[in-house]
C-alpha cells in the first residue's frame, strides 16, 4: 500500500526523514569547503568591513538595543542571515545538480508523499546553516561581540524559522533553473539584492534618510524582516511584524516549491525534468 493511501506510520515516516538528514549532513562532511566558504563572507565584514565603517555608520538607539551599539555588534544579526541565505540558495544549487545527475528522480520516485520529502530536505539543509550560524556566532564572540548569553538559546527558533524560509526560497528557484551553468547567474539576480536591499548592514532609517524609494524596497524585501527577527531574538526578544513575515513567507515558498516539484503541475513536469 502506498503512502498516498495512508500505509505508512509514523516509525517510517521517521526513518525516512533521518535518512535525508543522514545524506546531507554527509554531503556536509565531505564538501569542507562548503562549510569554510560559508563563514569566509561574513568574517570579511566582521573583521574588515565593520572597522572601517564604525566611525562612518553611527548606529542610534534603536530597538532591540538600549544604548549605542558598535557597529560590529549591529552587523551580526544581518552575517548570521547572510551564512543563512547563502546556505539556503547552496542547497539549491545542490538540488539543480541532483536533478541533471538523476539523484533527484531517485529521491522524488519515493512513495512517501512529495511534499514530506521536500520538507524533510528543507529542513535538513536548515540544520546545516544552523550549525554554520553558531560556529560564526562563537567566532563573534572571540573577536570581541558580545551576545547577551539568554540570546544564544531564544535565538534557535528565529534561525530554524528564517533558515526554513531561505531555504524554501531557494528550493523555489532551483525548479526553475534548468541548467547548472545557469545557477551563478541567477542566484546574483537573488541573493545580492536581497542582502543588500535589507537592514543587514545599515538601519533602515539611514536608508529612508537617503533614499524613500529604496527604504521601500527593503521594506518589501522578506529577507529585511528574517534579520530583524534574527536581531531581537539575540536579545529574547520578538519582533511580531517580522515573526509574521517570515512565517508567512516560510508558507508561500514552500508551497509553491511543492507545487513546482509536482509532476503533474509543477514547472519540472513542464520540463521534462526530475519527475517521475
């Protein structure tokens, strides 16, 4: 009997999901690179970048701080978002290549139902930028950024709700890129607006001194509302409005990724590609 039939419980819906898990934390072990380039971006603006613009960008009172803050200490929140985001659009460059090596047909041929397989994969490349973001946080730390020790544990759930969201947003894109040469390309089309047009390097109320036109496209931007949610829970705070966006978007990418893997509605079934 099928999973679509209801034949599976909840021991095997386990067992699969640890196996998804297991392949990509595998992934993870044999792909070093993966894990030193992730941390490279961020400690290039942490260690260069912020000393050159701490007397630039003065960082007022704003919330979730309650006096002035060095600027490295403002920046955090928005790198640990950033090894999140790159993680998240890395995941789907692996998915684009399992599609052409025919991994990904393999995975997708499971009678357990497609979308608990997405999810299972969404969620395992989750805990890999998780883990990225506490090894770069513990390194933030060293250099001199101090993290209030509540926010190491209250910011778990922001990280695991805005890593679910980028990596659902790059779960979206990989079905549309039907080519590997084709990733680099469009991933520039995402990640470096996203990154830039955000609260992750400067306050918003700088930008909209400067430019109301670009303040509105970061406040339309998810990944603006994923570092604000990220920089109260560093301080056991919340941050409803944002808490709301990224849950919202988390929904929206991940349905529409479903329904992009669906083969019979999907962008890939248009294609011809990973199917069954």
């Amino acid at each position: 009997m099928s999973a679509r039939n209801g034949g599976f419980g909840f021991l095997q819906y386990a067992i699969c999901l640890r196996g998804i898990v297991w392949r990509e934390a595998l992934r993870f072990v044999h792909q070093r690179e993966r894990f030193v380039s992730a941390l490279v971006r961020p400690l290039v603006w942490l260690f260069i970048f912020a000393a050159g613009f701490r007397q630039i960008l003065g960082v007022s009172i704003i919330p979730p701080y309650q006096t002035y803050v060095l600027y490295e200490v403002y920046v955090t929140a928005g790198l640990m978002a950033m090894i999140q985001l790159f993680n998240g659009m890395q995941s789907s460059l692996s998915m684009v290549y399992d599609r052409e090596m025919g991994n990904m047909r393999m995975l997708l041929v499971s009678p357990f139902p497609r979308w608990f397989l997405l999810v299972g994969k969404l969620l395992a490349s989750t805990a890999v930028s998780v883990l990225q973001v506490y090894v770069f946080l513990v390194i933030a730390w060293l250099w001199g950024v101090e993290v209030p020790p509540l926010g190491w544990l209250s910011v778990l759930p922001a990280l695991l709700l805005c890593g679910m969201m980028l990596g659902a947003l790059g779960m979206l894109l990989s079905s549309a890129i039907r080519q590997l040469e084709n990733f680099a390309g469009v991933m520039n089309f995402v990640i470096f607006p996203m990154f830039f047009a955000s609260s992750a390097l400067y306050p918003l109320w700088l930008v909209e001194q400067s430019s109301p036109f670009v303040y509105d496209i970061c406040r339309l931007n998810p990944f603006t509302y994923a570092v604000e949610l990220i920089r109260f829970a560093l301080y056991a705070e919340v941050n409803p409005v944002a808490l709301a966006v990224v849950a919202g978007a988390t929904v929206l990418f991940t349905a529409g990724a479903v329904l992009a893997y669906d083969p019979a509605r999907g962008l890939i079934a248009r294609r011809g590609g990973a199917g069954p």
